[in-house]
C-alpha cells in the first residue's frame, strides 16, 4: 500500500516517535510510506527577542532540526512554513493517517484521492486544550476515520463519544533497544523518572514523592532525564540528563532501582513500558499504557492518580525488597514488556489500515 502519515510538529515527544517507529516497521513490511509534516513553531521575529529579553536566548539561535523522523530516518516531507498541511502537500495514496486533531481536520477537507482515511488516536487531546476549543477537538472522534487507539482507557473513551469500538494496537518497545542483562539491586538505592512541564504529566506529585522517599532513605539516588530542562528548584536532588543520545537512554532505565511515573492523563505513556523493557520495575498512576500492561502487585505497582500517600509507599516497599526478591519483581517485569513487539503492533496496524481502504 501506499501509505501516508500526516504529523502536526515532528519533534522529540512520545506520539512522533510512535508514528516514526511505524512508519519504518511497514516500510519493512514491503509498503511504500511518507510522513508529511512541519518543523516546531518557532514564534516569530519579535516573539523570540521577547523571550531573550525575559532570559531565554535560546530561541535566537539558528540550529539544526531534530525529530524522531530525522533520528528513525523515515521518508518525510517537510511543509514551506508552520501552516495547516494542505491536499497539494500530500501524495495520492492508498490510505493516510491523522496523528493529531488537527491533521483530522485538515485530512477530512482533502480529496478521497489522498487516501483512506484513518485516524491514530494517542491520547485525549481536548484535554490539552482551552476549553473554548475541547468540543472542536472531540468532533474529529466523529468523523467517518477508521479508528485506533494505543490503550483500553482511551478506547472507552472514544467508544461512549462515537457509539462505535475503535481498533485497540497498543504501543510496544523495540526489544533490541530497550534491553538489559539480568542484574541485582544498586549499592545506592536509584530512583528513576522523567521531566515535562506539562500539568497532565504530574511533575508536582513525583517531586512530593521523592521529597517524601528522601526523608525515609536519605541516600536516594535520582535519574531524571528529559527534553526540556526542569525547574532550578528541584535540580539539586536530581542527576538530570538533558536529550541524552537514544544509545543512553537503556543505560539510565538500567542504572535504577524502581521507575516512577506519575501522568494525570496519558494516551500511553511509553517511557513506562521502556523502563520496565530494562528489567526496571514500575510504579505508576494508573493511566493509559500502565493500566494496561501492568498487573498491580505482579510485574508492577499501580495507585490512582494524584494518590502521593500510595505512591510513596510503592515505591518505598520496591526499593525496601531483598536482593532476591527484587531480581524476581525485575524479571517478571522484563518478561512482560517483551511479550509483544513492534512487529506485532505494526502488523496490527497494516490490518486496520487495509480494512479502512478496502
């Protein structure tokens, strides 16, 4: 098939990575694939000497583009300028893909030409939304798209707006990637997580839990990496890595004791599933991916969201275990995070893109 990915901002987060992984995975499959998208809006002239003058001179200075696609080396095409993708930037195709809520709208205008239309639901988007535009986004769950969703949690939530199931294909990790050998607790007791400024990723409640693990175990160890740098404030009980190189990432998973992760509201949540690939046991809110994969007590800790008192303990009861136990707790939690594989989720993926265009 000829299939066509539209992505809204090709950059460093999670749900470009997604479509970047499946994008070389049906390339393999023997399909002929293009991502169309654009570069990270920059603001313009007189925007980014604001930010200078406020202290961020970042934004003045030139620098190359970086993305998943560029890191994946997928076929991609890059619009003229950070406008809405149009029906001439597109190919002729035999399906294409909305990733974002607004790709949805913007693929709906085009003509039947470009494609069968499918839609790759990552997450909740209205929720990242001012609420004058929430029911905007929410409307593109409605329109005639072949549906699919990364998680059971957003699949309900699709199906109570729509009245119609969407096609459930959970995200999965590249095994060869996100590995590690067998191994015993850390001489220092390592706390691992990540960074986002944004609400929903719930920094605020992971920061009161490692304030609250401190106290108990004053020699906690903390990993924290991320694309964007966290707050002066917190940084000195933290060794933070700032967009390590992909080949580092497994290498921090497996410098930990216990991961963390503490999102509000999440699609998936892939740095989970990673951590746990390199045999690093999770606790996490239950959300999205976890909710799915994660059997609380099992291969992993689940606690409701916001729930810092459950949390705490969690994470302490992980760090407090035996050497022996917690080798078993770290091999039932990397058994199950290869026990379905990107090859499983694209060959998920081709079949609802082939039922869409049939």
């Amino acid at each position: 098939m000829r299939i066509t990915f539209v992505v809204a901002t090709a950059d460093l987060t999670g749900g470009c990575r997604v479509v970047g992984i499946y994008a070389r995975r049906l390339i393999e499959r023997g399909h002929d694939v293009l991502v169309v998208t654009r570069k990270p809006y920059r603001g313009s002239w007189r925007e980014r000497v604001r930010s200078a003058l406020r202290g961020d001179p970042t934004h003045l200075l030139p620098r190359r583009h970086v993305s998943h696609l560029e890191l994946l080396d997928v076929p991609r095409r890059y619009v003229d300028r950070h406008r809405p993708i149009l029906a001439r930037d597109v190919p002729d195709a035999d399906a294409i893909v909305a990733t974002w809520w607004e790709t949805a709208e913007w693929i709906d205008a085009m003509p039947r030409r470009k494609g069968a239309r499918a839609y790759l639901i990552q997450g909740n988007e209205a929720d990242l939304v001012e609420d004058a535009r929430r029911e905007r986004v929410l409307r593109t769950w409605d329109l005639p798209f072949t549906r699919v969703v990364i998680s059971s949690w957003l699949g309900r939530l699709v199906e109570e707006r729509t009245g119609e199931a969407p096609i459930l294909v959970p995200n999965s990790v590249d095994g060869a990637q996100f590995d590690a050998p067998p191994r015993g607790k850390q001489p220092r007791p390592t706390l691992g997580l990540t960074f986002s400024p944004t609400p929903i990723k719930g920094f605020d409640v992971a920061t009161e839990v490692v304030r609250r693990v401190r106290a108990e175990i004053p020699t906690l160890r903390v990993v924290c990496f991320s694309a964007a740098k966290p707050p002066r404030d917190v940084q000195h009980w933290m060794e933070h890595h700032h967009r390590p190189a992909q080949d580092v990432i497994p290498k921090l998973y497996a410098s930990c004791d216990v991961f963390l992760s503490t999102s509000r509201q999440e699609g998936f949540g892939l740095p989970a599933l990673e951590a746990m690939a390199c045999r690093t046991p999770l606790v996490s809110t239950r959300y999205g991916g976890p909710a799915d994969f994660v059997r609380d007590g099992e291969n992993g800790f689940l606690a409701e969201v916001d729930d810092v008192e459950a949390l705490t303990a969690r994470v302490l009861e992980v760090l407090r275990l035996s050497d022996a136990s917690w080798r078993a707790l770290s091999e039932r939690t990397h058994a199950s995070a290869h026990g379905y594989t990107w090859e499983d989720a694209a060959a998920r993926l081709e079949a609802a893109l082939e039922l869409a265009s049939s």
